[in-house]
C-alpha cells in the first residue's frame, strides 16, 4: 500500500519543479489521515527536497547550521564535562531534553543510523543489518551525540533506568558503536540482578572495538565479570592481556585486587592468552575488521584518496603497530605533503 501509493505520487511528477512542489504539497493534505501519513509525508518531504534549485538547498542548509539546537547545547556542555562539572552539564541537558521535540526517529518502512566511518557500516551491515530502508543522520545533527552525552552524564549521577533509556536510543542510532555498549555495560555492572546482559554487551563491544582504548576497556569489564564469578585466573589473564592495547592504573589497581584475594594468582602474558583460548575469548582486535581495513586501504589507495586512505592506515597501525602500515603512512604523509 505505502509502495503504490509513493509510485502513484512519482509517476505524476513532471518538469516544472514550482507545478511539482504545488502537487506534493496537496499530496500532503490528501494523506494527513492515513496510517502510513508519517511515512508518506517524509517521503513526500525528501520528493520536494529534489524540486528545489541548488540555490535554495544551499541556503536552507545555511540556515539549518545556523539554527542548530543540538549542536548549541552539546557546545553548551562541552566545557563543564572537560571540567568534570557533570551536575552543571546534566541540569542543562535535562532542561534541554523536556523540550526537545525528537527527530530522525523509525517509522513503518525506515530506520535511521549514524555511522562515524564506513568501517562501522560495514559491520553494521555485516553483524546486524537494516530491517528496513536505511535512511543515514546528518553529520550536521549530532542526535547520536546527544542522547549518549546524556546517557553518561545519567549514569553518573546514579539515574540507571533513565541512563538505559538514552543509551539504549543512542546504540539503535549505531549498534556497533563499543564505547556506547561499554557505558550501558556499566549500567548493568550495578543495576541488575543477574549478569548476564553484562557479559553479553561487553562481549558484543570487544566484536566491534577497533580503537586499542576500547578494545583494553572491553578486557577490563570481562575482566570485572570473572572477577564477580570468582574465576580470579581468568580475571586476572584479561586484566593481564589489557595492558598490551593500554597501561591503565584501572588494570593494574584490579590485578593487586586479584593478588590480596589469592597471592598464588600469577601470569605470563603467553599464559593469560592460553587462558583466554581455553575460555573462547576473542585475542585481539576482530580478524574481520582487520581483514576490511586492508580492504578500505586498498580502495582508497587505488582511487588516490590519500586523506581517508591515511586515516584508515591510522586506524590500522593503532592496533597493530606493524612496519607495513608506518611506512605506508609515512608515503601517503610524503604525498599530501
């Protein structure tokens, strides 16, 4: 039904772009009661969207940008959360939140996502993939940002169920985001009755961590659920392994824990992964994101895209600090100049 009739709509379009805006917009009254009204008018929206001139798309997206509501607030905040003043930034954001209207939210036939680079849609497309017409976020509306600034800053203020609510709306925008799966595995590392959603999430955020900070993270909070199952050795093997992708005092603060519980805990890097092996423990970055970075590089490189060639190349040494990819950089850094 939604089909035909957007077809129907398509088909009577012609050339002259003020005769079509007119036609859409009694388009939009003729289908203001239906049951797919919301899907049809958005479509309706992007069909009159193509009727404008170059000109006039210009100057609504000047003052789209101009008047930029989550861009303001999230720039409002900035300043107290680097300051460590989270009350002062979630008074903001609260009193922000009871008036914001909601945008870019699924509907019958679409579902809106943000990626921050075509890797993640890749394992978004991968992993999980759209039930319906993807439809992507601007850059310009940072609604990805906003709804996981206010899911911290809730958790840090101990408000769980309203911190699940946000997060949970900032992981539909991007499911393969780890550092949004991290924060609700928090969450339930306080305010839940069991831990098995805990270890689900950490495990889904190890999948797809390609930052070594993540990737250590993930490591840590598995690390944190043996600890809470009294598997100090395999707790302590993950702790141990974290510290290859980052020497956080966290790691070493839990691996003293392990220590005063039972002084007889003590391994080698080579014995923790063993023990990961032996548990079904992920060692190290995806092999399938590794293997879609060569990918990406390959791509870039072949089409002389040099700047996102590089970043990719960035990405890549992060996590592996192989010989390959330094030189690489180092020629692409020679050809940008």
């Amino acid at each position: 039904m939604y089909e035909e009739i957007i077809n129907e709509i398509r088909a009577n379009l012609g050339e002259n772009p003020d005769l079509n805006r007119e036609y859409l917009s009694s388009q939009i009254e003729k289908y203001a009661d239906h049951p797919y009204n919301k899907e049809i008018i958005k479509e309706i929206s992007r069909m009159m969207w193509d009727c404008l001139s170059e000109d006039e798309k210009n100057e609504f997206i000047e003052i789209s940008d101009r008047e930029n509501p989550i861009m303001d607030i999230l720039n409002d905040i900035s300043y107290d959360i680097e300051s460590g003043e989270y009350d002062n930034a979630l008074e903001k954001l609260s009193k922000f939140m009871e008036s914001f209207p909601g945008m870019f939210e699924d509907d019958k036939v679409s579902e809106y996502h943000f990626f921050t680079n075509p890797l993640e849609e890749i394992l978004f497309n991968t992993y999980i993939g759209a039930e319906k017409t993807l439809r992507y976020i601007p850059d310009n509306k940072p609604l990805l940002d906003l709804y996981y600034i206010y899911g911290f800053l809730l958790l840090e203020a101990k408000q769980y169920e309203e911190a699940e609510i946000y997060l949970k709306k900032a992981i539909k925008i991007n499911p393969v985001s780890s550092r949004i799966i991290l924060e609700l595995c928090e969450i339930y590392k306080v305010h839940t009755y069991t831990y098995n959603k805990y270890y689900m999430y950490a495990t889904d955020a190890l999948k797809y961590a390609y930052y070594p900070q993540d990737i250590a993270r993930c490591y840590r909070t598995l690390g944190y659920y043996y600890i809470e199952e009294d598997q100090l050795e395999t707790a302590f093997a993950l702790f141990r392994y974290s510290m290859t992708f980052e020497l956080s005092p966290m790691a070493y603060a839990e691996i003293n824990y392990i220590k005063s519980k039972n002084p007889e805990v003590d391994l080698t890097l080579e014995e923790s992964i063993d023990i990961l092996k032996d548990k079904n423990i992920q060692i190290g970055v995806n092999p399938f994101i590794l293997t879609t970075l060569d990918e990406l590089i390959e791509e870039y490189e072949e089409n002389k895209l040099f700047n996102q060639e590089l970043y990719f190349l960035n990405l890549k040494f992060d996590i592996t600090k192989d010989e390959e990819s330094f030189e690489k950089i180092k020629n692409v850094k020679n050809i940008l100049g």
